[in-house]
C-alpha cells in the first residue's frame, strides 16, 4: 500500500487551511463529484475522501465563525437599539 507521507499531508492540511469558504466549499463539490462517478481505484477514492473530509471540515470551520460573528453582534444590536 502506498501510504501518503505526513509531510504530503502536512501540504495538504496547509493547502485547504488557506482555503476561503468558496474555494472549500467548490474544491468538496468536485470531490464529490469524483467520488460519485466512481472509476477511481481504492487508493485514490481514500485520497479523496481523506480530502473532503478535510474540506468539510474547513467549511463547517467558517462557517462556525460566522455564526459566532453574527452572534457576538446581535447583542451589541440589541442594546444599541433599545
């Protein structure tokens, strides 16, 4: 078995931590469709999903930071408005 090396995974986890939401989120959509349409051997359907699970980690990561962002302002919209 071809194990992937931890610097390659370093790369890789440095690669999509750098990703903005859009670019995440597109890079997981063309892993899914990858994945789906099958073809791909054993080796690199684990590749990709290892990768779109990174990716949708780094979504759910945004956008867990969105989510606090527009938490932390709606108490500061509430006393301003009131």
């Amino acid at each position: 078995m071809n194990e992937q090396s931890g610097t390659g995974s370093t790369a890789m986890s440095e690669e999509i931590a750098a990703m903005s939401y859009e670019q995440a989120r597109e890079a997981l959509v063309a892993v899914v469709t990858a994945l789906e349409a099958g073809g791909a051997s054993l080796e690199e359907s684990l590749a990709l999903w290892e990768r779109g699970e990174a990716l949708a980690a780094r979504c759910e990561a945004w956008l867990e930071g969105a989510r606090r962002r527009l938490d932390a302002a709606r108490p500061a919209q509430d006393q301003s408005g009131s």
